[in-house]
C-alpha cells in the first residue's frame, strides 16, 4: 500500500512540475524585427511579418527611431482548436505574445524611452504559407 501512495506522489510530483515549452520563436522572430528596424533592412523585415507593409511606408516608419533590446513578457497558451481566417481565406492559429524594448533615436543612437508592446504571432495552416512558420500580425506599441 505504501509503494502504491510513493507512485501516486511521485506522479502526482511529476506532473506537477512539468515545464511549458518554451516559444522561443516569439523570441527569435522580434530580435530579427528589431534588428531590421536598426539596419532598415526591408527584406529581413518582410520575413518576419504575416502582411508586410510596402518598402516605402517601411523606411518611413524606422526613418527616426528604430527597437532594440526586445524582451519577451509573456506569452500565452496556445488555442490549437481556436483557428481563424484572413481576409485572403487562409486559416490559421495564433498565441499573443507581450513585449518591451527600447526605442532609440536614428539620428544620435541614444535610447529615446522604454516601450511595451503586445503582438499576434500568427501560423497559417492547410494553405501555402504554411511553411513560413510563426510570423508577427498586429502589433501594437505602447510608449510611456
């Protein structure tokens, strides 16, 4: 009877303590976005991103400012059953995933301020795209 209660423990403990899965692609992914907001790096950029803006309305966004440092706060749990369509009809899973950086001035490379950010972190699947894996959809930046 005892060894039955030890293996109840043990795997009551287990389980317990079972990790998350770390999604480190949140944390790959806006390490490139910053890096390509610093280097006005277009194509990187594109990579990175489910609906890429144009190239001009890029260099336009980083012409004074550019991310770095990025953070990642928290991520939450992933719906898999919670698939959603775009506007091009492609279907798709998506885990919102919060943020800071720091935003810093173009012209004399100093920290202008600290900013939180929350992203969609979007991947397409049963259509073309669903081999790009996790991309940025909506992001949203707050500065204080």
């Amino acid at each position: 009877m005892k060894k039955i209660i030890a293996l109840l423990f043990l795997f009551s403990l287990l389980c317990a303590c079972k990790e998350k899965i770390k999604f480190t692609e949140a944390d790959i992914t806006l390490a490139k976005w910053s890096k390509a907001s610093e280097t006005l790096n277009y194509e990187e950029y594109k990579k990175c991103e489910a609906y890429p803006r144009e190239r001009d309305v890029f260099n336009e966004i980083y012409r004074h400012y550019y991310f770095s440092k990025v953070t990642v706060t928290k991520v939450e749990d992933l719906d898999e059953s919670d698939i959603k369509t775009d506007f091009e009809g492609n279907s798709f899973v998506k885990r919102n995933v919060f943020f800071e950086c720091y935003e810093f001035d173009r012209q004399t490379q100093k920290e202008r301020q600290t900013v939180k950010g929350e992203v969609f972190f979007i991947k397409f699947i049963d259509c073309a795209r669903e081999k790009e894996g996790w991309l940025m959809a909506n992001r949203t930046i707050i500065r204080f």
